[in-house]
C-alpha cells in the first residue's frame, strides 16, 4: 500500500513538471514570435532567405505545443491518478515531431549566421538591442530563444520515462506509455543525426577552405565524413593529417596559416596493422603492398587514431617481430619506391641499351638485356623485381621492329618475318569479312539526292494543281460570258457594256459563285 501511494504521488509530480514546463516553453516561444519574429517581418529588417535561416520553421511549432499544452491540460487530473490518456496524447502528435529535424539542423549555422547580419544590416542590429531591453525578453536575447526547441525535444523521453516507471506492471496504460516513449527516442535520434550531419558537413567546408594545392582541392562530397585531425611523424618528419571516412589527407602548414596537401591515400581496402608493444606507432597496409607507418605524439593521440581507423578499414594486429620487420623494410625501401612524396627511379643506360640492339641481329635475351642495363651498377631487389619484367618486354617488342627494318634489307630472315606477317594478315582477312564504312561526305551525298527527288516530286505537285486552277477558270469565264450574253438578249435597257467597269470590284468566289446560281 504504501509502495503504491509512493508511485502516485511520483506520478503526480512528474506529470505537473510536464505540465509546468511546458507552459514556459510555449510562453517563451511566445515571446520569440511577437517580440521578435513579427516585427522583423512587418519592418521588412530581412530577406526571406535570412528569416529561414534565423526562425527556420519556428511558428510550425510553435502550433504543436499549444495544441499539446492544451490536450494535456485537460487530462492532467487523469494522469495523476492513473496516467491515462498520456501515451494517446504523444502518439498523435508524433509525426508532427519531425519538425524539430528540420529546425535543429539549421542551428550549427545560426550563430555565425547572426553575426554576419549584424555586421552588414545596422537596421538589424539596432532591432536586437532595442528588443534586448523589452521586459518580456527577461534580458535575454534571440539566441537564447533560438536555442530552445533543441533542449526541450531532449527532455520528452526522460519525462515520459519517470511516468512510465510510476505505472502498475499490469497497467493497460503502459503499452501506449511504452510506445509512445520509443517514438519521442526516436524523433530525438532522427534530430541528434540530423544535427551531426549539418555539423559534420560544416567541418568539411572548413578543411577545404584550409587545404591548398596547385591544381585545387575539392574534399566536398556527399559521401564523404569528417573524422579527425592532428599532427603524426612520418619518416622522421612531422605532418598534419586529416582522416575522412574513405580518405587519408597529409599536409603541412603554411605562413598563412593554411595547409598545403602533400598526399591523400585512399582507404579503401586497406588494413591498420597494430602492435600493442609500441605505444606510439601505427601502420597502415594498403592493396597494393605499400605501408605507411605513422606515430603518434602522444599514447592517447595513438589510442585515439586506432580506434577512429579500426572502424573504417581492416584491423591486424602484428607482433613485436613483425613489426620491427615491416618498420626496416619500410626504411630500406625509401630509396627506391617511396610510399610518400616519392622520388624519381633512376634511368636505365640508353646508350648500353641502344648499343647492344644495334649489335645483335636477335632478339636479346632477358639475361642480356639486363647487363645491358647498367651493367655495373647495383640495383635495389625491390625497384629489379617490380619494375625490370616491363622494360624487357618494352626492349624486346623495340629489338624486334629494329631487327625486321634491318633484315628487310636483303636478310633471308626478314624475308621469313615478313611472309609470317603476310600470312597472318591473311588469315585474319578470311576470318574477318570485309565491312565497307561510309565516308562523310557519301553520307551527305546520299541526303542531299535524297531531298532533291522529294523537291521534285512537289514541284510537279505544284504544276499539276497549276493546271487545274486554270481549267476551272476557263470553265468560270465560258459560263460568265453565256450569262452575260443571255442577260443582254432579254434586257434591252441594260446597261452598256463599258459601264459595267464602274461597279465596285468583287473576290474571286463572289463572282464564280454568282455565275454559277
């Protein structure tokens, strides 16, 4: 018994601090809407864009909560007694809760927004402190009204949570309740994403605007997430990284206090590869065998740069051995196929190389050519087995061709490389049926012999329709003439033949429809 008078009376006291906080919201809303909104839309003090920005849909919720207030203010004695009729009053009104997404993304950009109107409208800015001063404000300004909606959407599922936990186990209340109160979560999930992303979105602007490079940098895309950035040791130097969802930025500082972009690595695929012995460095392992091996200043710099990276590529976690390994390799290899900032390989002897094709009437072999290379020089392993395979076929595709302009000369050996050629040549040909392909100008011919046989066939249209109209206007005279002919014979006071010229002039069709009746 007196658990449950202690629930009623906690269900008491949260539902009248629902109903109490809720009259000031309205009335602060209230206030922000006569005192401020109003005004400024009657004085013209800003553009309609600049009043979206400020109030945002502002006055669309402004009517939600009174309608809510209102609703809840008639069954507050019921949700005293047994919290009924609460869960209905939110569930109906939950769709409309997707105002406030819409709203709170657009407070990021209220202040500096704000600020950047006072500067430039002095109407403006005199309107503001004027306000300031009325009573009703409390001296408090716009922002502070502003700000509002996004703190009082936050406390929904804490209220209806206390009343849900004051209700029986067996209540019917408690399933409306219940629901109700994942919906508001919801709604302020939605508002809290929608927040994030504006922001998110807003620090991207920033670290384009930051970085510099010589043909632009465009970090603006709509997949694209900010995640961090700071400084990491690279090779013994000390760069200013950026880390996005998909991309890996280094950069350096400049006088201007902007960052000049040195590389941007892709994420895709990669693997951060870890060791717990090393409190400060970390790897990355990209698909095409490099690895960029970074430290970190701090140990939490570290902590922090791991996890961010464990949660957009694959994570390995290396033993002490293996990473001392992947470090020392990851040096040695600095010379030749730098993973950073990489320097330019060094050139084959051309004169070796050109020398030995002339001399040979063969193709040289892969164990020629390479002492032709650079016969006595020493080549790093790494920079000899990624990129010697390509260059022998580059040197032997080139011997080749040199080799069948040389033979062709007399050689019986070119006589045999070109009958070879002639003779594939030949069976392609067979395999291949012949397709004549159409020049421009054909097709133009084609057209325009096209449209002068259509504009000779209406000319002939036009003769033909020429000549009609002539016999019909014989026929018409031929029919006048008898009348006139047959009207004189009948009417001896007629008139005289000339004076028939004085008569005003009819159309065509009156006349041939006169003759004809």
């Amino acid at each position: 018994m007196e658990a449950t008078n202690r629930q009623v009376e906690k269900r008491k006291q949260v539902a009248q601090e629902l109903i109490n906080t809720e009259r000031h919201y309205v009335k602060d809303l209230v206030v922000a809407k006569e005192v401020f909104l109003v005004p400024i839309k009657e004085k013209n003090l800003l553009t309609k864009s600049e009043l979206v920005t400020i109030f945002s849909n502002l006055e669309s919720i402004i009517l939600l909560h009174q309608e809510l207030l209102a609703s809840l203010e008639l069954t507050i004695e019921n949700i005293t007694i047994d919290g009924s009729g609460l869960g209905e009053i939110f569930l109906k009104r939950m769709d409309r809760f997707k105002l406030y997404a819409g709203y709170c993304s657009n407070q990021p950009f209220l202040i500096p927004r704000m600020a950047q109107i006072r500067a430039q409208n002095k109407a403006f800015a005199t309107f503001l402190d004027q306000s300031f001063k009325n009573p009703r404000c409390k001296l408090l300004p716009l922002e502070s009204f502003l700000i509002l909606p996004l703190q009082r959407v936050c406390k929904y599922p804490l209220l209806l949570k206390e009343l849900l936990q004051t209700l029986d186990p067996v209540s019917p209340e408690r399933r409306p309740l219940s629901e109700a109160l994942e919906r508001v979560k919801q709604a302020v999930d939605q508002v809290n994403e929608k927040t994030r992303e504006v922001e998110n979105l807003q620090k991207m602007i920033e670290v384009n605007d930051l970085l510099e490079t010589s043909k632009g940098c465009n970090l603006l895309l709509p997949t694209r997430k900010y995640i961090r950035e700071g400084p990491l040791v690279y090779k013994k130097k000390t760069f200013y990284a950026f880390l996005f969802n998909d991309l890996f930025v280094l950069s350096k500082q400049t006088q201007r206090k902007t960052y000049l972009l040195l590389t941007s690595i892709p994420l895709a695929q990669g693997t951060l590869k870890d060791s717990s012995s090393d409190e400060l460095s970390f790897g990355l392992l990209l698909p095409n065998g490099d690895l960029y091996n970074f430290q970190a200043l701090t140990t939490e710099a570290k902590i922090e740069w791991r996890d961010d990276l464990k949660n957009l590529v694959n994570y390995e976690e290396v033993s002490p051995e293996d990473h001392h390994h992947d470090n020392s390799n990851n040096q040695n290899s600095n010379n030749s196929t730098s993973n950073q900032l990489p320097k330019k390989p060094p050139r084959p002897n051309l004169h070796l190389i050109k020398s030995s094709l002339l001399t040979t009437s063969t193709p040289s072999s892969p164990a020629l050519l390479q002492e032709s290379i650079n016969p006595q020089s020493t080549v790093t392993p790494g920079l000899a087995t990624s990129r010697r395979p390509t260059l022998f076929r580059t040197l032997s595709f080139r011997s080749n061709n040199k080799v069948d302009k040389k033979n062709n000369n007399g050689t019986n050996n070119g006589d045999e490389v070109e009958e070879s050629h002639h003779a594939k040549n030949e069976a392609m040909s067979a395999r291949v049926p012949s397709r004549k392909v159409r020049t421009r100008e054909e097709i133009l011919a084609d057209q325009v012999v096209s449209n002068q046989e259509k504009l000779n066939e209406m000319c002939d249209l036009v003769a033909n329709l020429e000549k009609e109209r002539d016999m019909l206007a014989g026929e018409i005279n031929s029919i006048k003439r008898a009348k006139d002919e047959k009207s004189k014979s009948h009417s001896p006071n007629s008139l005289p033949h000339n004076a028939d010229s004085k008569r005003p002039r009819r159309n065509f069709f009156s006349r041939v429809k006169e003759s004809i009746s």
